[in-house]
C-alpha cells in the first residue's frame, strides 16, 4: 500500500521484521474512531464529497462492529491494513482519500493515547477499589495488635490497622501520580503529519474536540516523535507495581508457619503437586515478578528512547510492545491484590502472642523515662538496653517480670539516677497491650489515629471515585456524540 519508491514486495522475513500486527489488536477500535474523526473533520472544512464520506464511513462502522473482518496477513501495521480494506473495497479514489492531511505517524501516538487514557481509567478505578478494601479491613482491625519491623527485627507495637493505612497512603499517592499524568496523555497528536504539518487547510482542533481530548498536543514535530507522557506514565505505573510488590512481600512472610500472622484465603492459594500440606502464596510470588517486568519495561523504554534523532524513527514501535505489557500487567495484578486483601484471614491471637513475648515496648519505656522522670533520651535509653540485657540473661523474661534486687542491680551498673520502684512503676504501665494507647504523634499506632486516616481516606476515595466518573462520562459522551455525527452524515443525502 505505502510502497510508493521501493519496487516489488517486501521480503517476507523483512516484513514479518517490521510488522507490529501481533500487538495492534489493542489499537483498532481507537484507529478507527480516529479515521471516522477525521473524516468528518475533511468533509466539514470541504476536503471530501459527501458521497465518498457516506462510503467511507459505512465501511468503518462495520470494521468496528466486526473487525475480524480486516485481513491481518502481508501488513506493517493495523492502519495499512484498514487502509487496504477500504481501498479493496471501495476502490483507490474512495479509500484512498483517508490518509488526507494525516500520516501514520500521528495515527499512532493518536491510537495509544487513546489506549491509555481508557486504561488509566480502569487502573484509577481498580486503585480505588483496592484503597477502600484496605480501609474495610484496617476498620475490622483497630484492636489487632501486632509487631512493627526495621530490618526485619522486632521494633515497636503497632497494630494491623495502622500496617494497612501505610499502604492506602502510598496508593493514593500512586493515584496521585497518574491522575496527573492523564492530563498530559489526553492532548490530540492527530494531524501533525508526519513530522511538520501540512498543507491541506484541516482543522485539528475539530478532531480533538469529536476523540473527547482536553486539547492538542501543539508542535507537530513534537507530536509525533516524542513519547516523554507515555514513560512518565511508565514511570507512574512502575512505582505502583512497587508498592503492590511490598505489600505481597510482606504478605508472603507473614503468612509463613514460623509467622503465622496471615492466611490466604484457599481460593488465593496454589497447592503443591507433591506435598499434601501446602498451602502456596503463588498469586502473590507471580505479582513480584511481574512487577520486575514492569521495571524492565522502564527502562527498556527509557533506554530506547535515550538518543534518538528529533523526528518519527521506527524505534518507537517497539515502545508500544512495552507500554500495552505493562498496562496489561498492572491491571491483573491490582485485581490480585484486591481480592488477596479482601479475603485476607487475621491471626489476631499469633500477633498478640509474638507481641507479648517481645521487647518491642523498649523505646515507649524510654520514653516514658523522659515524660516522667525526667531523664534525658540518651540516658533512658541505656538503662532500658541494659533492662533488656538482663531478662534476656533469664531465659527471655518479660521486662515487668524482673525483681526489684535485678532492677537495682541494673541501676547500679548504668548509673542511672532513678529508683528501682520508679522504674518497676513504669514496666508495669508499659504493657504490650496499653502501649499504642500511650501514643500521641500524628500519624501515630494509636487506634484513635487510624479512626481519623480511615475517616479522611473513605472522603477521599469518595472524591477521587466522582472525579474518575465524571472523566469516563466526558469521554463516553465525547465518543458517542462522534458516533451521532457519523450517523448524521452516513444518512445524510448526498
């Protein structure tokens, strides 16, 4: 079709080389909207008869509804394809007049912001949806003390409703990321040309308005060679795979029998093929990998794109392979990780228990040091390691189990200007259980706290879920208007 210099076929091993047909049934539908827009926007600025319009237009719809129809076979790309289709069909003069004033160049970066920006509406929403499924299971579990870790070492009382919350904090900052991302993805590259623009009098503001986008993207050169909105958008989507990456890290051991913290729920879990006791965090396994894929698929794009020349080079069509990979990827596995967390099962007991027989309430007694005795910070904290030093020394006893004559010798040894009942006082408040309930910062473990973040979180999810509506209705009603338009002018007579 486009072979208008060289001679001849092309070699079939150099075509199957070039060809992008394996991955462009993502793009047909927005191919075609794109073309119909168009073609409208030909016929309204008097580039196209009404005649061939009506033709043209007839045979998109029907691709649209039907696009099996389209012969895949001995074609670069999809947009060749369909120009063939219409050409074979409705002959050169007719089907030949779609590529007025437009170039695939433009065609495509049209086709994937398209694509993305439908996506990015589904991935917001599936963000939301698994925002709001922590915030039921952080509600259910205000009570459910727990150990917080650094470097994987017992460090300070939590519980598993101030655990869940760190996450929706992180996840409504992915939201963030790529709610602003979408502003940039939706702007119209359709008419640029394939670098510089044209000649013909098109209006590129016409089709942006009909394909339901914000605006355009301005500088045709621009348009159509840069790709700097689909890597932030890679980015965006890569830092969010990271923290669905650690959630399953984290789920992973604490559901192992030495932690025993979690269960999954039998529908979420593998079992083995040889031993019947297994119960395997697969899904959970699979989101780790999947999340490196989407990482490499950053920098692959990153690295494609580092020096290459201003203007269109095929380079770019490799881009596409990772973009619709990684889009592909991250909406399975927020699928995954929502129904993981909504049927997640709490062994509220077992973290009690490891809890109990922790030292994890050492900083809360320091502190306590300071707010009631006064001791400096530096000076609590030795005599509370030295504390710990000794219950260790007696098989791992509790710090509330020590003696006064222990607790004197301690004082003794460290120097430390405090009575031995003062100190025995204050193990005795700073029980695992009363613990968080002693917390005062903002954005503390108090469950009083969380009672706040899931208060503030469920407005902004709410928020969030009528802005990421109203998007969607905007485009919907952006897309069926072209759709009556394109009904208005096939019925129109000629």
């Amino acid at each position: 079709m486009y072979r208008s210099r060289p001679k001849g076929e092309l070699d079939r091993d150099t075509l199957n080389f070039l060809s992008s047909m394996n991955i462009d049934n993502e793009i047909i539908s927005y191919d075609i909207m794109g073309t119909q827009a168009h073609l409208v926007m030909l016929y309204e600025k008097g580039l196209l008869e009404v005649k061939p319009l009506k033709k043209i237009l007839n045979e998109l719809e029907i691709l649209l509804q039907n696009p099996g129809k389209i012969n895949r076979l001995g074609f670069e790309d999809i947009h060749e394809a369909i120009e063939t289709h219409l050409v074979k069909k409705l002959g050169i003069e007719i089907g030949g007049s779609i590529q007025t004033g437009r170039s695939r160049n433009d065609q495509v970066i049209l086709d994937v912001r398209m694509k993305a920006r439908d996506e990015l509406n589904n991935i917001y929403s599936k963000i939301i949806s698994l925002i709001d499924s922590i915030l039921q299971k952080a509600e259910q579990n205000l009570g459910s003390i727990m150990l917080l870790y650094t470097h994987l070492q017992q460090a300070q009382i939590g519980n598993l409703s101030h655990y869940l919350l760190s996450y929706s904090d992180q996840l409504f900052r992915d939201l963030d990321r790529l709610y602003l991302t979408y502003t940039r993805i939706n702007k119209s590259p359709l008419g640029s040309g394939p670098v510089g623009g044209s000649t013909i009098p098109i209006d590129r503001e016409r089709t942006a308005m009909l394909l339901g986008f914000d605006g355009l993207v301005t500088n045709s050169l621009d348009a159509t060679s840069s790709r700097d909105t689909i890597v932030e958008l890679m980015s965006s989507l890569s830092i969010l795979m990271i923290t669905l990456s650690r959630i399953a890290e984290d789920l992973i051991i604490w559901s192992t029998q030495e932690f025993d913290y979690v269960e999954l729920a039998d529908k979420c879990a593998s079992s083995s093929s040889a031993m019947p006791q297994k119960k395997n965090p697969d899904p959970l396994e699979l989101l780790r990998s999947r999340t490196t894929i989407v990482v490499g698929n950053l920098v692959t794009s990153l690295a494609l794109l580092k020096a290459l020349p201003s203007g269109y080079s095929r380079d770019l069509q490799d881009l596409k392979l990772v973009f619709l990979n990684s889009l592909s990827i991250v909406s399975s596995c927020l699928t995954i990780t929502d129904i993981v967390i909504g049927s997640l099962i709490i062994h509220k007991d077992r973290m009690k228990d490891a809890v109990i027989n922790s030292y994890a309430n050492s900083i809360d007694i320091a502190e306590q040091l300071v707010m009631q005795k006064g001791l400096v910070f530096r000076t609590a904290h030795k005599i509370v390691g030295s504390l710990v030093e000794m219950a260790l020394s007696k098989n791992n006893a509790s710090l509330s189990s020590l003696s006064v004559n222990e607790i004197e010798a301690v004082i003794k040894r460290t120097s430390v200007p405090i009575k031995a009942k003062d100190l025995l006082e204050i193990l005795e408040q700073v029980t695992p259980e009363k613990v968080i309930l002693l917390r005062s910062s903002i954005g503390s473990s108090n469950p009083d706290e969380q009672k706040k973040v899931i208060k503030s979180s469920k407005i902004r999810v709410q928020e969030y879920s009528d802005d990421i509506r109203k998007r969607k209705m905007l485009l919907n009603n952006a897309l069926h208007n072209l759709r009556q338009v394109v009904i208005s002018y096939t019925n129109k007579s000629s």
